[in-house]
C-alpha cells in the first residue's frame, strides 16, 4: 500500500526550502543566519542557483539590478502601472499588471541576447561572431537584440559603465570575461561598413553580466523582472498620491485615428 502521508508529501518536492515550526531553511542556510549578512542579490542567486556567489559576483549582478530598475512612464509596463492605479486598482494589481508587459519585445531582449552570446560562446567565440550573427538574423529577422536604441543616441549611458565593471570583475577573477569580449565583437560586426556604430544598449549589457555570472538565459529575463519591479513599484506608488481616474495612454482632447466605414453605413 502507499504511505498516504509520503504520497501527500511527496506531491511537491524541492530543494529551494526545508522548514519546520520554528525552522527555516534556504538551500540549506538558516534564515537567521542569512538576515543581516546575505544582501538582496545574493539572495537572488542563493534562491535560482543554490549557492552564495562571491562578493565580486554578488557586486555584478547588484550593477545590472540597478541600471534596469525604470525607463520612464513612456515604457509600455510602467505606463499600464500608472494607468492600473488610475483604474483603482492597489500596488500589488499594478505591478502585476506591469509585469505581464514583459514579453519578448519589451522586457525581453536581455534574454535573447544572452542567448545569442552563448551559441557564439559554444561556437568558439568572437571570431564565430560574423558567422553567428548572420545565421541569427536569417532564423530572427534584421534585429539583433542587444544593441542600438531608438532613445539613446549615440550612446545608452548604462552600457559602458557595466561593461567597466565586468572589465574590473575579470581583473579580479570573479568573471573570466569572455563574454564581454563577444558582446564588443558583436557590436563591432553591426558597425561594419555603417556610417553610424550600433552601440550596446542596456538589454545587451546586462546580458554580458547574466552570461558572465553564469545565468542560463531564461532566467535573464525573470531577473530584470525583478529589476523593473522596482520602477514599477515607484511609478504606481507616485501616481496613487498624484490621483486621476481613467487615465488612458493619452490626454482626452488626443483621438485615435479611426479607418473604418463612414458613419451611417454603407452607402447604396
């Protein structure tokens, strides 16, 4: 016969907490001994990874946290938070809301790029870059994801200063800064033979560090999530104290362009 009890609690296994009544326990860390020691991202790589990085690592992976917090109430999920609020709808909806905008167009370019970094990774690195780059706008279309910005010309000021830390993180040994040297590649191939670079934007800065660090690409996009939470928090947070209801994505004088039959039907 089944162990009822084994049968119930076997229904969900994990080995991300064990806990008990007056217990818990984090990959194995007592959460006491985790409070007041381990900061937030390197909670954020106990909990996906399994272990504590290092502090260089953990120093990494706070940078890219930081620089992807908010784009402004232009971005499509920070506008659908502040409209969320004006719906009467509290934080928690607002942010989930926001969340949701996160798809492979907006919010999810940091997971591609990591992705392509990686097969030029797998193909033997920046000299595969030419290769590599091509086969992926044959497979994905002329974007590639990770460089130019329709904002931030000519430079995404986010970018450099990250690829400055993962220089500074290779010297130290806490990455090996392979990966940044294929994302410079990248970037040099999307130049050539253009009068204007293509520079490394943030989605594609980030996703040197996420490759350095050693994240699987999925899981790129589940942390800038997390990064633009915090923006998303802010701009709900300010548009409850500023009020307004209803507000849509532009002013009430502001109308659509409508191409449909003239009014009163068709005409005989």
């Amino acid at each position: 016969m089944t162990d009822a009890h084994n049968d119930v609690s076997d229904w969900w296994t994990t080995s991300i907490i064990d806990m008990e009544p007056g217990k818990i326990f984090f990959r194995g860390h007592p959460i006491e001994q985790l409070i007041g020691n381990a900061s937030f991202p390197e909670m954020i790589w106990l909990m996906t990874r399994g272990d504590l990085p290092t502090a260089g690592q953990a120093a990494l992976l706070d940078a890219a946290l930081v620089a992807a917090v908010d784009h402004g109430p232009q971005a499509p999920s920070i506008a659908c938070a502040r409209m969320a609020v004006t719906c009467g709808l509290p934080l928690n909806n607002a942010m989930g809301s926001a969340v949701n905008f996160l798809g492979d167009v907006h919010g999810g370019a940091g997971e591609q790029a990591v992705e392509l970094y990686q097969k030029i990774d797998a193909e033997g690195g920046p000299d595969a870059v030419p290769e590599i780059v091509r086969l992926w706008r044959e497979s994905r279309g002329k974007y590639v994801p990770g460089f130019g910005h329709r904002f931030h010309k000519p430079v995404d000021p986010r970018a450099p200063r990250l690829l400055g830390l993962v220089d500074e993180a290779a010297e130290t040994g806490d990455v090996d800064g392979r990966f940044a040297a294929i994302g410079r590649a990248v970037e040099a191939e999307l130049g050539r033979g253009r009068s204007a670079p293509v520079p490394m934007n943030i989605d594609g800065a980030t996703a040197v560090i996420f490759a350095e660090l050693g994240f699987p690409a999925p899981l790129a996009r589940g942390i800038f999530c997390l990064s633009r939470s915090v923006g998303i928090l802010a701009h709900a947070w300010e548009q409850s104290q500023q009020g307004g209801r209803n507000k849509g994505p532009t002013p009430p004088a502001y109308r659509w362009t409508y191409d449909g039959p003239p009014r009163g039907g068709a005409s005989s």
